[in-house]
C-alpha cells in the first residue's frame, strides 16, 4: 500500500460511511429497497463531490453501479428468491 501511496488514514477518507441502520452482510431482505436505493444515491453523490486533489499520488478510481443496475441486480435476486 505505501508503495502506491496509501496508508489506512487515506483508506478510510475514501470509505464511505453508510447512513444504514443494519449491516447487508447477510440478506438484503433486512433493508427496504427505497431506503437501500437512498444510500446508494448518497454514495453516488459522496463519491462525485469528493475532494480527490487531495491525493493526487494515489491512482484513484472507482466503482459505483449505477441505480439502474441497482435496481435491476435486486430485483432479480429478491424475485429468485436468494439469498443476497
């Protein structure tokens, strides 16, 4: 990590914090789509207004599906009756 210019300090500036009341580690079934949809958007939102000139070492990227995507990945699992 320290190579690449990271350290555990800088990871977690670029963690977002979830406003989720419980933990998706096992179902998703536990959250209600609206309110797990809201936190995505406020991921979305978190990581586009984030200040990355800050860290311009560090090649940063990342990867956040779209709503859509989403949207379409729960409803298949939810509709299949897995476990997400």
């Amino acid at each position: 990590m320290k190579r690449d210019g990271l350290d555990l300090d800088t990871l977690k500036d670029f963690s977002y914090k979830t406003s989720l009341e419980s933990s998706l580690n096992k179902t998703l079934r536990r959250v209600e789509k609206s309110i797990l949809l809201e936190d995505v958007n406020k991921a979305l939102e978190w990581y586009d207004e984030f200040d990355y000139s800050r860290y311009n070492k560090v090649g940063i990227d990342y990867r956040v599906k779209s709503v859509s995507s989403s949207i379409r990945k729960y409803n298949r699992y939810i509709d299949a009756g897995k476990p997400i």
